[in-house]
C-alpha cells in the first residue's frame, strides 16, 4: 500500500495548526504532504545531502554532542530531559549551521516540538520558521560545512531549492529529527530491561547498527502511517477499500508480524540481517529521508552509553515507568535512571 500510487497523500493526511498566522502556513508543506512529480522534484534535489556516506562523515560532530550531553549526568536523573530530548535538536543545529548565539532560541522551540502536540508545539512553529529564514539568509551570504550551505549549493539540470523550499526543508528536519528523542529512550527502557541484550552490546559493540534496525522493530514509536487516500477501489489481501477511505500501515503490526520475522516477540540485538525489513523507517517513496542519520545519531547514543556508564539501571521499577497520552506516538513520559 505505501509504494502503491493509487494510495495518494492529501491535506487530509495532516492536521494544520490552529490559529497560526497565514505567513507561516506555506512553510508547514512539506514534502511529507506531496505526492507525485512535485514530490520526486523535491526528493531528487535533497537526496544528495542526505546519503549514508554523509551521515557517517558527520559521526565525528554527533560524538561531541552525545559526550557534552553526557560528561555532566551523575546519580539519578531522567534521562529523556537531560539527554534524549535535547540531542536531536542539538544535531540538528550542528548540521543545519545555526550559530551558537541563536542555539538557545533553538533548544526552547526544540524542546516543546519533541514534547508532542499541543499548545507549546504550536507556539513554536513561529520560532523556528523565523530562526530557519534567519540561518538560510546568513548561509547564503557566509556559506559553510554544513547541511543548509549544500542544500543552498544544489543544482540538479538548472534546478534548485528557492528560499520558502529551504526554511520548509529546515522545519521538516526539526519536526522529522524528533523521531530520536522517543526511539533513544525506548531502546534505553528496552535494553535495560533485557539485561543480557544490553551485556551483548556492552562485549561486543559492532552489533550496533544491527541492533538499532532490531531495536526499531521492537520499540519504534511510531504507531502508524499517515493516512493515504485511494484514488480508486482497490483491493488489499481480499479487503476492499473503497475510494477516498483514510488507510493507514499499522507499523507496530507489521514489525511483529511472524511472516516476515522469527519469533517475533523476542528482542535480539543479534537477529540476521536477512531477517530485518522493520517499518519504522516506513517505506516506498517516503520512506524516511534522514533515516541514514537517525541510525547514526542512534548508534552513537547507545554505544556511548553502554561504554561509559555499563551499570546505568532503571530508578524505578519497570512496571511504574509512565508513557505519554499520545495516541500516535509511544513514549514515555520521563526515564529515570541510575547512574553507577
């Protein structure tokens, strides 16, 4: 159904904020709402910036950024304030290139998009719109090693991104590059509740990128698909569905499915990789754009964890952990944590 073309994407498929000046609205269309020649444009001209090869040649900055956000954690804390929620969008500036004079403005707008919708998500938009025109501005005229100075440098047979397609593609990433902040956590709670995952990663740490693929099938937060409309009937495994009806990939199922995955209830950080094919990346043409860089972010997350703290525990008891009242996303409310 997600590589089908008769399943399409419409305004339909998202809520609009309420209330939000109408010179923020063209911004908030982004390429998670197109579908079609106006999508594969915009795919084809950002594709190049976004390659595992670049993901993997900004490691090094990611590294910084998870041991700055680590090197003062002792004793008891909630890990999901002090470092899952704030890493994403502190990458996020690091790749964008926003100067660290205007990161503070970032780190508020950043924190209440990563707290999920509601009021303070909404406010935010603004901050963040403005700090993206403000940052593709500065590149144009400075540019840099950065993400938005090799988006603005793009050029694909005399196309390129005009201003609005750029501060679009900066709220895309900030609204995308969130998905960390719930997966870092959930794979936290997950590893340190099967204690001997978690010591198969500590003895053996080349197992990361496999298990963050395993990790995204266990405990993805991504519930389900956004909706897409079929342009005609069509029929799925003997299920009609009819024009126009809302469908949705139901993703959780889908990575427990005993078709596609062996014991499929079983968390194995060393699964097969012909056994992998986990959505929580989702798949055909919109499958997620910055994925190369959430599993690097991800990797280097959990590994710098397991290694610097090996008897990091859980400070209460799993069963009192709390998830958010979220009905699209799963995640926690907070991640107590101990220190050892």
């Amino acid at each position: 159904m997600l590589s089908d073309p008769r399943f399409v994407i419409t305004s339909g498929s998202f809520m609009r904020p309420p209330g939000l000046p109408d010179e923020y609205q063209p911004y908030l269309r982004t390429m998670s709402e197109m579908d079609g020649p106006e999508h594969s444009r915009l795919r084809r001209l950002v594709a190049p910036s976004f390659t595992p090869r670049r993901a993997a040649d900004f490691r090094p900055r990611i590294q910084a950024i998870v041991d700055s956000l680590l090197d003062n954690l002792t004793g008891e804390v909630d890990l999901l304030e002090t470092f899952a929620r704030p890493l994403p969008i502190e990458v996020i500036c690091e790749l964008v290139g926003i100067p660290e004079s205007d990161r503070p403005r970032w780190r508020s707008c950043g924190a209440a998009i990563a707290a999920g919708i509601g009021t303070d998500f909404f406010e935010a938009i603004p901050g963040i719109v403005d700090g993206a025109k403000a940052a593709v501005a500065l590149r144009r005229a400075e540019p840099a090693d950065d993400l938005l100075t090799d988006l603005i440098r793009q050029l694909d047979d005399g196309d390129r991104l005009d201003d609005t397609e750029l501060v679009t593609m900066i709220w895309l990433l900030v609204l995308a590059g969130q998905t960390p902040t719930n997966f870092i956590a959930n794979a936290v709670e997950a590893l340190l509740t099967h204690p001997d995952q978690w010591a198969l990663l500590r003895e053996n740490p080349s197992l990361m990128p496999g298990a963050v693929e395993e990790l995204m099938r266990w405990c993805t937060p991504q519930l389900l698909t956004v909706p897409r409309f079929p342009t005609e009937d069509v029929e799925i495994s003997g299920t009609l569905v009819r024009k126009g009806e809302p469908t949705s990939a139901a993703i959780v199922s889908v990575n427990r499915d005993a078709s596609a995955f062996s014991d499929p209830d079983r968390l194995d950080v060393t699964r097969p990789v012909t056994a992998r094919g986990q959505l929580g990346f989702s798949h055909g043409p919109h499958y997620c754009l910055g994925a190369s860089f959430a599993r690097v972010e991800t990797e280097i997350a959990l590994t710098t964890l397991i290694s610097r703290f090996p008897r990091l525990a859980l400070g209460v008891a799993a069963a009192d952990l709390v998830r958010a009242a979220d009905g699209g996303t799963w995640r926690l409310a907070a991640l107590p944590v101990m220190f050892g």
